[in-house]
C-alpha cells in the first residue's frame, strides 16, 4: 500500500531519487510515475537512508553510485528516451525497444 501525504506539497525541482534526492515530494512519501524505485530501494539496503536519521553516520561512497537505469549526468531527472502525458494515464504509449536510441555515453 502507498500512502501519500498530503501535507507535503510537489517539489518545484523533483527529483527521480526522491526522499534519497532530498526531494520529500517524492518516493516514498508519493508515487511519480518517473521516480526510480528500484534504485532508491537499492541504494536504501545499500544504507543511505540511515544518514537520513542519523546525520553523524557516513555511508560507503560507493552507495551513491548504485542506479538502474541511464539518467543525466546529474542523475537527478527522469530519462529523456521517456514521455509523458499530461493527464491520466501519464504513461504514453510504450514503444518498440528497437526504435529508441541508445543514450550516449
């Protein structure tokens, strides 16, 4: 179950990392169809948010490189080879894994 809180209003600069983004908007406070669960997840187990609560703690810098997908150099936006749509269902129409270009590196 997601709950969101609603005390919390979107962040003007969202970040795919959510709560791990400094971005409280985001994942797992709310659910973004562009927030990357998977890696805020792994990058959780990795003990990043310990930090979170414990600000004295120094995780392993090689936490911070964990991701799962190719983002921006910075990371922080959601991937360009993705679109959206501006109302429900948000999610465009998916598209062949042959017809999108690689990101360069």
């Amino acid at each position: 179950m997601l709950r969101l809180n609603l005390a919390i209003p979107p962040s003007a600069y969202p970040n795919i990392f959510g709560l791990l983004g400094r971005d409280r908007a985001g994942f797992p406070n709310g659910r973004r169809v562009f927030d990357n669960v998977v890696t805020i997840e792994l990058r959780a187990i990795a003990g990043l948010t310990y930090a979170l609560v414990h600000p004295t703690y120094k995780p392993d810098d090689a936490a911070g490189f964990i991701t799962d997908i190719e983002t921006d150099p910075g990371g922080m936006s959601p991937p360009d080879t993705v679109s959206y749509l501006d109302v429900f269902p948000y999610l465009d129409h998916p598209v062949s894994g042959y017809d999108v270009k690689p990101m360069s590196a």
